[in-house]
C-alpha cells in the first residue's frame, strides 16, 4: 500500500511539474520571470489553499473571480429576435465555467492580479484594447456554451473527436472556450501548423468537428 501511495505522489508530481514547464515562458506566464509580477506562474490561476468554493474538483484550486459580465451572446439570427441560436438554430447558452475562467482574464475589463489568494498585485492591469482580448461580446466569436448532440446539430460529429474536449454544463455536454484551447499546451510548437494553445492543427481543426457542408 505504501509503495501505491508513493507512486501515485510521484505520478503527480511529474504531471504537475510538466504542466509548470509548459506555463512557465509561455504567455499565460505573468510571474515575474515572464514580465509580470511577483506570483508564481501558476498561482494567478490556481492555489494550494483557500481556493475559490464557487467551483469543483474540475476547475483544480481555483485562484480567480469568475467574471459576472454582461455577456453579449453570439447569434445568428436564425431564431428571431430575444432567441441566441447557430446557423442550426441550436441554442447559444451563457458561458459556462470552462470559458469564464478563460474570460476570467480575456473579457478585457478583469485585473490579472485579482486573485482569491495574494491579493491583486498587478493593480488595473487588463488586456483592455488588446488583440487577446475577447471581450464582453461574444458576437464575433465561435457560439460557445452549445450543448454538442448530433440530433440537433447538423453537420457536426457524431461525437467529439480527440483532443477536443466537452464539459458538463446545465446537466447535458457543452462547447465552452477549454473545448478547443488548452491554457496548459505548449504554444511554441511551429505556426504553420498551430496556433497558441490550440487542442489540434489548426489547418484541420473545423472539419474534425464539422463535417463537410
């Protein structure tokens, strides 16, 4: 039992340790080797204590406020007015907590250093005006918060191909920002073929998901 628990201690520690030397040199590395402040590179997100209790077990010692908008949703159109919907009229759904932890940062109006823990050491400083920030509309952006069901969205996968991700939402599987970035891949690997955290290739990335039209 002992050599078990030892091993799972150390199976962790490589896991977290590979996680930090992605993170670390990255751009979501604003301690202050990165060029941000005196946080560590993982705790503008996360923390070892007293993280946030607003979240569960998905979203690991979680550092920061979720951000409370208000959030402009995508819409086609399709649905007529006061209806969010796609070009498949499937309902567009407030951010779920997989993209308000991305937007925690990325909605151009949140402070970097407002963490749980720390305090905000980086004070008033947003992506405001910045290319990498979303922002608080969502309507140029691909929908997220879209519950992926193969009955209701045509032209889609059946189910959601590898490295893609889905995320419990409301009680069914949903699209949310982490569906197709992770803030933990490493965004160094050639342009050509990717961009910054993406989960795949972004030469193919629409047809995993999307089948031909």
């Amino acid at each position: 039992m002992k050599k078990i628990f030892l091993l799972m201690i150390a199976i962790l520690l490589v896991a977290s340790t590979s996680a930090f030397a992605i993170i670390a040199g990255s751009l979501h590395d604003l301690s202050a080797t990165g060029g941000g402040n005196n946080l560590s590179s993982c705790q503008y997100c996360h923390t070892p204590h007293h993280a946030s209790a607003d979240t569960d077990s998905t979203l690991p010692l979680w550092n920061r406020a979720m951000p409370a908008g208000p959030f402009t949703l995508y819409d086609s159109g399709a649905g007529g007015a006061g209806a969010e919907v796609t070009l498949s009229s499937t309902p567009v759904n407030a951010p779920g907590k997989h993209s308000l932890t991305c937007l925690s940062c990325h909605d151009g109006v949140s402070n970097y250093g407002d963490v749980i823990v720390g305090g905000a050491r980086l004070s008033d400083v947003t992506m405001a005006g910045s290319t990498k920030a979303i922002g608080e509309q969502l309507t140029t952006t691909h929908p997220i918060g879209v519950a992926w069901n193969a009955g209701n969205l045509a032209g889609l996968a059946a189910s959601v191909p590898s490295p893609y991700r889905l995320y419990d939402t409301g009680g069914e599987d949903r699209l949310e920002c982490a569906s197709c970035h992770d803030p933990h891949s490493d965004d160094s690997v050639a342009a050509t073929s990717f961009s910054p955290f993406l989960r795949g290739d972004k030469t193919t990335m629409c047809s995993d998901c999307h089948s031909a039209k």
